[in-house]
C-alpha cells in the first residue's frame, strides 16, 4: 500500500555561518520553500560568512545555493 499523505519534511532550508548551522527549516511545498529561501537570502544574507541550502530531500539534490558557488 503506497502513502498519498505529502512528506512535510521534503525541502530542507538551511542557514549555516563560516560552516556552523544558524538554523533551518521545513516545507512540504516547492513553491513555499523556494519563497523562503529567497526571503531568508534578504534576512539572514548579511551575517558573516553566510551560506543558505535549499534542498530536495526526497530526490536528494540541492535546488539552490546562496552565495552562487564559484
């Protein structure tokens, strides 16, 4: 029997400082996550050494990366 109930821990958003997580986040929706990475960038971009990961933890792969890697 398959579940149709949607993974409400699926996009992970993560704020981390020269390598230590600050703190994260959880949605069940793309579109939501993808809103609060971008206003997470706005809030919390400015402290040192700031790194923000939004991640698909059903497909396991990153959606997005703030700084942009060089």
């Amino acid at each position: 029997m398959t579940s149709t109930a949607p993974d409400r821990e699926r996009f992970h958003l993560t704020v981390s400082s020269t390598g230590r997580p600050v703190m994260h986040g959880w949605w069940e929706n793309d579109a939501v996550a993808r809103g609060k990475f971008v206003s997470w960038v706005g809030e919390y971009g400015t402290i040192p050494g700031a790194r923000l990961t939004l991640v698909d933890e059903a497909e396991a792969r990153t959606l997005a990366v703030w700084p942009d890697a060089e």
